[in-house]
C-alpha cells in the first residue's frame, strides 16, 4: 500500500511538473519579446573584450561598463560625491580585487539588470535598503536631491566621454530608469 | 519497530557526518575563493592625487599627459576645479606613492596622494553583492 501511495505521488509530481513546463513553453511561444533597453545597448551579440585579451563580451554589457567606468573617473574627481565611493581608492582585497574593480562590476551589473539584460543579477540591497543609514550602516548620512542630481550630471558626463550624447534615445531611456530611482535614494 | 529505530538513527547519523563534511567543505571553498589574494597581472586599482595649489585647464593638461606616459598608468583624469586627478594603475607594474612623489617633482607641483583611512573605507557606497556567500565569507574572515 506504501509502494503505491509512493508511486502515485510520484507520477503526480512528474505530470505536474511536465503540465507547468509545457504551458510556460506554450506562453512563450505565442508573443513576441519587445526590444528591452539592453538591446539598444548592443545586446547579447559577442564582440571581443577590449579590457581583457582572448575574452569575449556581450556588446551590450560593454558599451554599459564603458559608461560607468568613465562616469566613475568623474565621480572620484568630483568633490560633491567623491565622499561617498571612497571604497574605490582600495587597493587589492578578496579574490586580488581592488576597489575599482568590484564597484565597476556591481555597478555594471546594476545598470545591465536594470536595461533588461537576462544574464547577469545583482545581489547587493535594494536602493532603499542601499540608501537608507538604519539598514545600511556604510551610508553615512541621507543622500539629498542635490546629491542625485549631481551624480545624474556626472552618468551624463561619463556617458559623453564615450561619445553618448544626452539627446541620444539611450541615454534618454537610460536617464529615465536613473531618474525613476530618485525617490528611493533620496531619502532626506 | 527496534529494527525500524536503529535504521532510522543510523540514516541520522550518517546524514549528520555527510553535512557536516559538505559544511566544512563549503567553509573551506569560501575560505579560498575570497581570502585576500596579492595582485596579479589583471589587477587594476585607482589613485588621488589632491593638488594643494590652483591647478589651469594647462595645468590639467600637463599633469594628464605626464600621468599616461608612466609605465603602469591605464586611465587618467584630471579636475582642475576639483584640484583633483585620479589615474588607475597596475599594482604589479607600478607603486602608486611612487608616480605621485616623480610627479610633483618633476612637474614642480605641491601634490600629495589621497589615501583614505580605515575608518573611511567602511562608509559610503560599496555597490557590493550582498550574497549568502559574501555574508558566511564575512563570517569565516572573523576567524580566520
């Protein structure tokens, strides 16, 4: 009687599991996916990375690491925010990772999830919890509008260091996504 | 029902050993994935320089273009408003202390490395996953 309550448990699961996976395949083939912002960006296609011989990279994950990495030489530079990223000046860490290197790589992983990019994540806290001294003891203070505006000047800048202008459509999107972030971040 | 009990506390037992193992396995794979590692060929860090005197576009120019021609340097950016130029550097092929004190020399400029403190670098903004692994990783480094 056992063997057959196991049985029948079992072939409920594998029918239930096959009935889910069948639908979804089902929804899926039936409407298209609309371009996401990444796809602007240059999507998935693979071109060789510039940073790293023998490498390739999705194009749309370069041309974001290429703005952030300008935007962050801006922000270092800049005396209004520079404050708040000084982890940046660390020297090699865990995994011979400096500073730079792992705020490029979160950073580059936020803005490529944020685009709609579908093969990287970002672990790290919401912009609330990120922003926010009571969940996060590294912020040292509330961020204020003018701070957000400051760093929305400095992402233009660094996006004009690689020749994206801010009447491009992208930037214009990309813009958006930022600007749509100012309520968690700012929380003064 | 004795026989059932000694087989259930025997699948206990070895289901115990067998986690615990994978637990000290795992802790073992943190440990050597994320310990403090020199830097390599690939490393790229970043340095401030803080100029303590008024720096022209000129200025600017001179000290970006002196900054690029040393070994090591990768990119660089100056802020003559901010008196500020930051460069990222190959730590395995130049010493960063060192390119600021050829700097101020030979450009005759009063400049000093910006290094932030301890103290400092546990503020601001780490955009850092903040993972199971990292949190355990965290953990095993307070005892290691």
């Amino acid at each position: 009687m056992k063997q057959v309550s196991f049985g029948v448990m079992l072939m409920a699961l594998v029918t239930t599991v096959c009935l889910i996976t069948s639908c979804s395949k089902n929804s899926s083939n039936g409407t298209p996916v609309a371009p996401t912002l990444y796809d602007s960006l240059g999507g998935t296609v693979m071109v060789s990375d510039p940073k790293n011989a023998g490498t390739m990279i999705e194009q749309g994950r370069l041309t974001v690491r290429s703005v952030v990495d300008s935007t962050i030489f801006v922000i270092a530079a800049d005396n209004s925010l520079n404050g708040f990223f000084k982890t940046l000046l660390t020297e090699v860490g865990s995994g011979n990772t400096s500073g730079f290197q792992a705020l490029e790589k979160n950073l580059t992983d936020f803005v490529c999830v944020g685009a709609g990019a579908k093969d990287f994540t970002y672990g790290g806290k919401s912009m609330v919890a990120a922003h926010d001294p009571a969940q996060n003891p590294r912020m040292n203070g509330k961020a204020s509008n003018a701070n957000f505006t400051q760093f929305e000047t400095d992402l233009t800048i660094g996006a004009g260091k690689n020749g994206v202008s801010s009447t491009a459509s992208v930037f214009v999107s990309l813009s958006k996504i930022v600007e749509s972030l100012r309520t968690q971040v700012v929380q003064q | 029902m004795a026989y059932s009990n000694g087989i259930f506390k025997n699948v206990l037992r070895v289901s115990g050993i067998v986690l615990g193992l994978l637990i000290v396995v795992l802790c073992i794979h943190i440990y050597w994935v994320t310990r403090p590692k020199a830097a390599d060929a690939s490393t790229i860090s970043m340095a401030r320089i803080d100029f303590k005197q008024p720096v022209t576009q000129a200025d600017a120019g001179r000290i970006t273009t002196w900054l690029y021609a040393q070994k090591g340097v990768d990119h660089v950016l100056c802020n003559p408003d901010s008196k500020i130029a930051v460069f990222t550097f190959y730590p395995v092929k130049v010493n960063a202390s060192v390119i600021t004190n050829h700097l101020t020399s030979q450009l005759h400029l009063q400049a000093e490395r910006y290094i932030p403190t301890e103290e400092e670098l546990k503020k601001g903004c780490p955009v850092v996953a903040e993972s199971y692994t990292n949190k355990i990783a965290g953990f095993l480094k307070t005892i290691f």
